[in-house]
C-alpha cells in the first residue's frame, strides 16, 4: 500500500497527478526534439508550458495538504513530505529551464530563415525572395516580426515563471528552516526540563531515604524502651537493668500485718 494513501487520500492523489504530467512533460519533450518545423515546435512548447503550468498548481496544493497533516505526523514522516515536495519542485525547474532552451532555440531558427550563416541557406532564401512580389516580402516580414515578438514574449514569461517559481522555492525553504529551528529550540528546553526533573527526583530519593532511616531509628528505640518498660515490670529487683529517666519505680508491694496494733 502506497505510504501517502495511508495518510491522507487527497495527497496521494495529487502525488499521482503530479506524476502522470512528468512523464508526460518527459514524453513531450522527446517529441519536441523530433519535430523540425518551428511552428509545429512552438504548438508543442505551449502545450508542454501548460502542463507545466498545471504541475505548479498541484505542487501548491501537496504543500498545502502536507502543512494540514503536518500536526498529525511524526517527525520523519514531515521530513519525507518536504523532501518530495522539494524534490517535485526541483524536477519542475528542470523541465522550466528545458523549456527556455527550446524557446530560444526556436526563436533564433526563426531570425536566421533569412539571415543563416549557411550560405546554401542564404541562396535557398534569396531564391524565395526573388519569387515573391513586394507585399508577399512585406507580408512575410511583418509574420516574422509578429512571430518574434511572440518568441520574445514567451521567453519573458518563461523567465517571469522561473523567477516566480524561484522565489516560492526560496520562501518555502526559508520557512521550513524557521520551523526547524523551533523545533531545535524546544527538544532543547525540553532537554533541560528533563534533566531538571531528573535532578528532582534523586533529591527526593535521597530525602526519602534518610526520612526511613529516622523512622527506623525511632522504632528501634520506642522497641527498646518498651522492652525496658516489660522488663521492670515482670523483674522489679533485677539490678542490672537501669531505670528510665522520668518514670518512677514500681511500688513496693505492701506486706499486711495481721495480728499487729
């Protein structure tokens, strides 16, 4: 079983969501390369940008799921989820930055349809231009123009993307550190608190400890001092036994004179 479906089923199904637009991107980017014509190049690039425009939203939503779980979690298991998430993050970039290149690659095939350093190239286009009337040259350098300028522009939201993308990167990251230095200062005070109350509890150990050995004392001697007590009662004459201090001796025993005035 999937270890995400057993945390939460919205987060594994995200995570295959994910999944499935970076094979795709994969799949497209081998394609692309295949593709000669810049149009059709250009058809397949803003496809592939609008994946990757979905992926981002569905990595903001794993983050999302993953801070509402984060209470429920471990640890470790919090670790995991940030680290996939980094790593999601990272794979995305990579596919970004793919993107730019195929962009200017296409863009500058499109400025050296008239202007290549290839001079088989250059007579191919010079051949074109000979066969077209004025307008068709205008018209035709207008549509290039317009297809630069779009290159252009695309190029400026890639690098608006990348840049966007960068600094959630950096924020994201910013805030897990903060988050982890909290957690370091409490296991710290935490720490602390432990081997206070660990402090605590030899002290009370050891005071309990003389406490029982007064008490055991205090017992020895009230056994004793009723054993003494016993004694001169069953053995009033018994010499050798001392007499308590503050008890009086027992009275003697009266002998009766019968028969005296």
């Amino acid at each position: 079983m999937d270890p995400l479906s057993a945390m939460s089923e919205g987060l594994a199904e995200i995570d295959g969501q994910i999944s499935d637009i970076f094979r795709a991107l994969a799949n497209g980017f081998q394609k692309l390369e295949k593709i000669k014509d810049s149009n059709r190049q250009s058809r397949q690039l803003e496809e592939l940008t609008d994946k990757m425009r979905d992926c981002k939203r569905l990595i903001k939503e794993f983050d999302a799921e993953v801070k509402a779980l984060e209470g429920r979690n471990d640890r470790e298991t919090n670790k995991m989820l940030n680290e996939k998430k980094q790593s999601m993050v990272k794979e995305l970039n990579s596919y970004v930055a793919l993107k730019k290149q195929y962009a200017t690659d296409i863009e500058n095939k499109r400025v050296q349809l008239f202007e290549g350093p290839d001079e088989g190239y250059a007579e191919e286009n010079v051949l074109l231009a000979s066969s077209m009337s004025n307008q068709q040259l205008i018209d035709r350098g207008n549509r290039m123009m317009d297809e630069t300028d779009q290159a252009i522009e695309r190029g400026k939201k890639v690098v608006e993307e990348t840049i966007n993308v960068g600094a959630e990167t950096n924020a994201a990251l910013k805030a897990q550190t903060e988050q982890m230095s909290r957690i370091v200062n409490e296991l710290d005070s935490i720490h602390f608190s432990i081997k206070r109350a660990t402090k605590l509890v030899k002290e009370l150990g050891r005071q309990v400890a003389t406490d029982k050995c007064i008490m055991a004392l205090l017992v020895l001697i009230v056994i004793g001092v009723i054993t003494i007590i016993i004694v001169k009662i069953v053995h009033p004459n018994n010499k050798d036994i001392r007499d308590i201090p503050g008890l009086a001796p027992p009275a003697q025993t009266r002998k009766l004179l019968w028969g005296h005035s």
